[in-house]
C-alpha cells in the first residue's frame, strides 16, 4: 500500500532524487514506492538526506547500506 507523495517529494523526484537515506539505519527508501510500511515521517531530518540511484547503488555496494524491505525490496540484503 503506497501513501501519497508531497510536493517536496514530487520535485525532488524530479530532479533525480528519489531515494531517502536513513543513515542511522543505514535503510535506503525509494520514495515513488514509499509504503506506510516505511515510517518515512519518522526518521529524523539530521540522519536523512535525499539521493540520487546512483549514490544509493554506491552505499549499498560500498557502505553496507540496505535497500527497505517495503519499497525496494530487490535491493533489501535482509
């Protein structure tokens, strides 16, 4: 189930950033598939920041960063 996407996001999108980066949990979101799941309301502005595909391909394969079991789940380790 997707919940709705906000001006904010919309743009961002737009722009090329479209994933949300929980650094703290080292979770990675992909905001055009957010799910109530995600909590994204959550996560606090200081540990988060939007990116773009290919930094969060980079974290991933570098960081040991996630992809959220919600909405990325084809790049969600477990």
């Amino acid at each position: 189930m997707e919940t709705e996407i906000s001006l904010k996001e919309f743009l961002l999108i737009i722009f090329g950033f479209g994933y949300l980066v929980n650094h703290r949990s080292k979770e990675i979101h992909r905001v055009t598939e957010k799910h109530r799941n995600c909590h994204l309301n959550h996560i606090s502005g200081k540990t988060s920041e939007h990116i773009t595909k290919r930094k969060a391909l980079k974290l991933i394969k570098n960081n040991g960063y996630n992809g959220c079991r919600w909405c990325w789940p084809e790049a969600d380790a477990g």
